[in-house]
C-alpha cells in the first residue's frame, strides 16, 4: 500500500475515475462528496494525502482546507480547481493547501502531483527544525529525546515512537488498530491492550493531570487523538 488519501469531489464521474485509477496505482482511497463530510473524514480518521475539490456542496474546498489546517492537521492537500484565475491558486495555498491542479487536468499529472506530496509527506514534524512544544513539554523529534519544565523526560523507544506518531497526525481520532500497525508493525487483526498501556505512560509522564489529561484525550469507542 502506497498511502491513505482522502478523495472529496461531489463529481461521481470524476470521483470514480479518480479513484480508479488511485487504487490501480496502490493507494488506499476515502471518499466524501461535501465539504461537511470532508472535515469530518479529514480529522476523524487518519490519512497521508487529501484530495480535495474547490466546488463542494454545503462547504467550498477552501473553508473546508482552513478549517482542517485550524483544527492542528498538517496532512497535505491538493486542491482542485475549474477556476483559472491566479487569485483562487494563491488564495488556496494562503489557507494552507499544499498544492493544486486546475480541472481538465491531465491524469499523469494529477498522480506526478500525488506522489511528489506523498514523498514530502512521512516525516512531518512541526517546522523545518523537528522540534514539537505543548504545554510544559518540548520535544526534539530528530534528536528522539522529551523534556518537562526543561528537565528531560525518560520515555522507553517505543513510547517515544508513539508520541511522535501522535504529534505528526495531530487532530485526527486514530485508533488502536492504526497505532498498533503503524507504531507498532502489529496485525491490525490481533487484539492488544498495548496502546492502552503506552497511552496510559505517556500520560503519566506528560500530563498534569494523568487521570483528566489535557492532550492525549480518549475518543470513546474509537480511540485516541492528541490536541496540543
């Protein structure tokens, strides 16, 4: 599997032809056909690309891209747009989007665009240094080491992995069975109260409070998601 992408286009042609040939090219595909159902899927469920109309019914592209870089996502978006006029292209990347393609686009180009993002995509600290603050707690994510009222954090190899799997999909609900493959390499399959655990030493060693904590919140019956 190449990646996870979100598809919102209220188009079905286009959004069947897309998604086709996305699959076709190893990519897992989402779809929503408004810009309501668009945020919600955007930070519910986690994802490594959002493709993401300009045209949407209930709520345009660009409010839906503000409004999902506002919630704390740095997913990456490419916006698609029947508009030629530059102001809508600057005004796109403006709010956040990564990058856009103007309808009638050229296939080999949508997915040259697709694989560019996706390439930047893996790594995704906070700015250009890999370093991560919230609250009293800052983190290094290049050099893997934490720090809590500047007095460093000991955290095991893997819940520093988790951590940092939270900062990088920050906003968006993940559950155990996303943790337990993509932290921890695990069959999705096979049932463990691993994440639980972690969770709960993160906590304890991130929180003020463990028991009523501030950033690693619980989603009940879907799993956690980390709110700086």
């Amino acid at each position: 599997m190449r990646g996870n992408v979100l598809f919102v286009e209220d188009e079905e042609a286009l959004r069947m032809t897309v998604g086709d040939r996305l699959r076709n090219e190893g990519y897992t595909v989402e779809y929503a056909v408004n810009g309501d159902e668009g945020f919600e899927k955007a930070t519910q469920l986690p994802f490594d690309l959002i493709i993401l109309d300009v045209m949407l019914p209930k709520k345009s592209g660009f409010e839906v891209c503000k409004q999902i870089r506002d919630a704390g996502l740095i997913t990456p978006v490419l916006m698609l747009t029947a508009r030629g006029q530059t102001s809508d292209k600057v005004n796109g990347l403006k709010i956040g989007a990564d990058d856009y393609v103007t309808k009638p686009f050229n296939m080999l180009e949508l997915m040259a665009r697709v694989e560019a993002l996706l390439r930047r995509a893996p790594f995704r600290p906070a700015d250009q240094t890999g370093v991560f603050d919230f609250g009293s707690i800052h983190v290094d994510l290049v050099g893997t080491e934490a720090a809590r009222d500047g007095v460093p954090v000991n955290l095991s190899a893997r819940e520093f992995q988790l951590l940092r799997y939270f900062i990088e999909h920050r906003g968006a609900t993940l559950s155990r069975e996303e943790l337990l493959r993509q932290v921890w390499g695990y069959n999705a399959d096979m049932y463990t109260r691993t994440v639980d655990v972690h969770v709960a030493g993160l906590r304890q060693k991130l929180e003020d409070d463990p028991k009523q904590p501030k950033f690693i919140l619980t989603v009940q019956g879907l799993g956690y998601k980390f709110k700086a």
